[in-house]
C-alpha cells in the first residue's frame, strides 16, 4: 500500500473526523529529543497501513514532531477507526 502523507497531525484529524479518535482511536508517542518552552514543534504523520474492521476501517499512522530545523522531537504511532 502507498503511504500518505499528512502534513500535520491536525489535519489527520481533521480528515478522519474527531469522532473516530473518540470510537476506539490510540497514539503512543515517545520524547526522543529536548524540547524547551519556546520551541516551536510541527506535528506531522503518514498513513503506514488501512486494515478492514466490519464495515469501517482503521488506519494505522506513524507519526512525529519536529523542531524547525527539521530535527525530530517526539516520535510514535497511532490508530483510528474510520
């Protein structure tokens, strides 16, 4: 399967509606790099995998934030029921 890009961790949000994290939606997210209180962090994510689930689906994503120099601060997984 082709991965997807999706350029904010809102937007997957956003494209899969809010009431698919709330039925049954996870992220598991690991600090990986220092982050201090002004830094700015982009949320970003890609879709690794669709996975049939009866008559709805759930996409599987890899997901991560990153400084503005492009180093990556948190980096994890999450799921949601679409």
């Amino acid at each position: 399967m082709e991965q997807r890009e999706i350029p904010r961790l809102g937007r997957a949000v956003s494209c899969v509606g809010f009431g698919a994290w709330q039925l049954g939606g996870t992220l598991d997210l690991r600090l990986v790099n220092v982050v201090w209180v002004n830094d700015a962090l982009t949320a970003q994510g890609k879709v690794r995998e669709e996975v049939a689930e009866g008559a709805k689906k759930r996409l599987h994503l890899d997901v991560w934030c990153e400084k503005p120099d492009g180093t990556k601060a948190t980096v994890g997984t999450a799921t949601v029921l679409q």
